[in-house]
C-alpha cells in the first residue's frame, strides 16, 4: 500500500516523464491513460493516487517501471 504522504512524489515523478516526453498539456497524457483531464491532474499534483491499471499504461508509454512511479 502506498502511503498518502507518497501521493505528491508520485505526482512529481509523473510530471517529470510527462514533461520529459514534451508534453506540455495535461490532459494529452490523460487521454492516452484513458483518464480524464482532472483526475490525471489530481494524480499530478498528489491529490489521488494513479490506479495500477493505468501506471502500467503510463510505463508502456514512458519505459518508466512501477519501481519507479510507485
């Protein structure tokens, strides 16, 4: 179980591997999760915690592993 206080590093690092793959909106990365724009940016800004479903989406997009998101 990831910890509350862990949800804005989470945010953080899913931000960074956004932004590193130049995208400047929000709401481009949450399409291709299949999220809306909001709850990808409350996952962002460490308000909700990413679903595994859609971590593992994220990895397949980014080569990040869930080591590393999570």
């Amino acid at each position: 179980m990831v910890m509350k206080s862990s949800w804005k590093a989470i945010g953080n690092r899913l931000k960074y591997l956004r932004l590193y793959l130049g995208m400047n909106v929000q709401k481009n990365m949450a399409e291709l999760l299949g999220a809306s724009p909001s709850q990808y940016s409350n996952w962002e800004n460490g308000l909700g915690l990413i679903p595994v479903d859609a971590a593992v989406k994220f990895q397949g997009l980014t080569g990040a592993t869930l080591d590393y998101i999570y």
